[in-house]
C-alpha cells in the first residue's frame, strides 16, 4: 500500500469534509463547515497556480492520497504569512516584578500580553490524519511533506515559521482557558467563537477584547492549569515539531491557551536536511527516506528508498510509479 501526499483538488472537498466532522472542536484550520472549507480548496488552487516566486499571503493546502484507493485519508496546510488579512494574535507569557521595602518581599507575577509579534511568519498546521491510518509513519510524512515543499519553494515562504497545537478540550468540547479569560467578554461559548474565528477570521478580537495584560493570578485554576498546555492528542506533534527544531518561546493561542511553536525556517531540520538529487535508475532497495519531486501543482511526496550513485540516486519501483517519475527525474529527500 502506498500513500502520496499531493495538492487538494476540488473533488477532494468531501473527504475533507468527512475528516473535520472528526476533529472534536478546536481545529480552527480544517473547520467542519463545507463553504469554508471549498474556500480553503479555492484559495490553495489560485496560490498552486501562481508561478511568481515572491512571499504573499497564501493558503497551500495538501492532502495523503491511498494511491490504490484512491482515498483521501488526511490532510496539512501552510500559511505563507500571517496576519496580511486581518491581525494575528498570541498571548505571550511574562513575568512583573515588584518590590515593597515596607515588607520586605518581592512579587513576581505572571502575565498574559495579547501581541502579533508572529505577525509575517510562515505558519504550517491544519495537520489531521485519519485514524483509522495512523500507523506506519503516515502523520510524520504529512508533517515533514510540508518542510520538503518549502525547501523547494523557498522564496514564497518566510524567514520565521511557527505551528500552533490545539489547547486542551474538555470533554463537553469547552475549553478552560477561553472560558477564564476571552469568553468572559465575548458573550459566546468556545465552539460559537472558534467556528466564527473559522469562516470570518479573529478581526473581533481586535473589536472587543481588553488590551491590557492579564494576570493569571486572577484566572480559575482550571483556566491556570492549561496555559501553554496541548491538548492529550497534541503530545505527539508537539515532539515532532521539537524534533524538527521548533520551541516553546511563551506564545499561546488566545482561543484555547494551546502552545504556540518557533523557529528559523532554515534551521528546521527536514529544510536544513534535504537534499536535491537526479534519478538515475529504478531499482528496489536503499536507505528509507521521503521524497518529493515536481513543483507546485505538480508537487508530490511519500515515503521511498533511494540507493546512491556516482551520478545520482536509484528509487524503488512502487515509489517511482507513485510519484509518476522516471529516470532524469529531480527530486528532493530527506532522511526517515
């Protein structure tokens, strides 16, 4: 069995659809709401087609394709840069120190900043795998497609990348965090605000929340206990984005408190790690890795084995006819 990933087609507007019905809230990139998502489709379909290579604000949407089904069985998004449209908001997490001579004591205080310092970054997520696949590697290969189509197409993406994980849900699909602190102001529940977020963007942030600093002292100690948290199902993503060189640096959703992930987009370790090669010949065996070949409309990825070569490198057969390439192929691959 083998699994492509490829750009998101009209037709695949159903299968994404069904996926989003099985996010259990929070997943404001792959929202279950169909005008949304066949906008999502549309706008990735203009930014595939545009063959300019200068950063703007736009949407790539890809999806993992059971290549003897052809089922599609999950999907992941990039975000050129954020905050073009409308502003893009975090909380950051500081800390005010105080001081009384009186008593002797000093106070230190934990705050919550709203802030776009991530403002123009390169965002990847919208990242969901089936799960009825989620075995063999098939969530990683999602992951790191996205890094492989940014080294490719380096020049559309930010100097700055971040990902942010989904807070944690209750289970009456809540959230701790919003509750405490944004929907206090909102007059909405979580899922009413992260649904509108979805279709129309986070501009009524902007419109109706405070601008001062929170401190978290003031919070619910339910809302406390999850700042900066992922949600239970999060965990793993959140190792592989460390894995790829991300870090906590005290950024936080504003929505569900979830973490916010940075890093140097030349510095992730897929981008850094990849290299370019020529197909030489189609033969089985060789290192695992994941490759990619073709650009923009034409990208595709899955897992391979590549030989080396003096002149090149050798891809196994099921790989080679997946990808739909032959020898003199370009391709791109990174280490599994």
């Amino acid at each position: 069995m083998t699994f492509i990933i490829r750009p998101a087609r009209e037709e695949d507007l159903q299968p994404l659809y069904e996926m989003a019905k099985l996010t259990g809230g929070g997943f404001t990139n792959l929202p279950p709401e169909k005008p949304a998502l066949k906008a999502k489709i549309e706008r990735s379909a203009q930014a595939f087609a545009r063959t300019d290579d200068s950063l703007t604000d736009e949407l790539f949407v890809l999806v993992l394709e059971n290549t003897e089904t052809g089922e599609v069985r999950g999907t992941c998004q990039i975000f050129t840069q954020v905050g073009q449209r409308w502003p893009f908001y975090s909380y950051r997490i500081g800390t005010v120190t105080k001081h009384s001579e009186a008593l002797g004591r000093t106070f230190r205080a934990e705050i919550l900043s709203l802030v776009n310092d991530l403002e123009g970054a390169t965002e990847v997520g919208g990242l969901f795998l089936h799960p009825g696949e989620r075995a063999g590697g098939l969530g990683l290969l999602l992951a790191r497609s996205r890094y492989l189509f940014i080294a490719m197409h380096r020049a559309r993406f930010a100097d700055r990348i971040l990902a942010e994980l989904r807070g944690v849900i209750d289970e009456a699909g809540g959230s701790p965090f919003w509750d405490g602190v944004a929907g206090r102001f909102f007059g909405m529940n979580f899922q009413q605000a992260d649904e509108f977020n979805a279709i129309h963007g986070n501009q009524f942030i902007a419109d109706l929340m405070p601008k001062h600093p929170i401190y978290t002292a003031m919070l619910s100690e339910t809302a406390r206990a999850v700042v900066g948290l992922p949600h239970p199902s999060g965990r793993a993503a959140m190792r592989m984005l460390e894995h790829e060189g991300f870090a906590f640096e005290n950024y936080i959703d504003i929505f569900d408190g979830g973490p916010t992930m940075t890093a140097r987009t030349d510095q992730v370790l897929t981008v850094r790690g990849s290299r370019t090669d020529r197909v030489t010949t189609i033969a089985d065996g060789g290192e695992p890795v994941i490759v990619a070949c073709g650009r923009l409309a034409d990208f595709r990825a899955c897992h391979a084995r590549l030989g080396s070569g003096d002149e090149g490198v050798s891809i196994d057969r099921r790989s080679a006819a997946a990808l739909d390439i032959e020898p003199g192929a370009e391709i791109r691959h990174a280490p599994r």
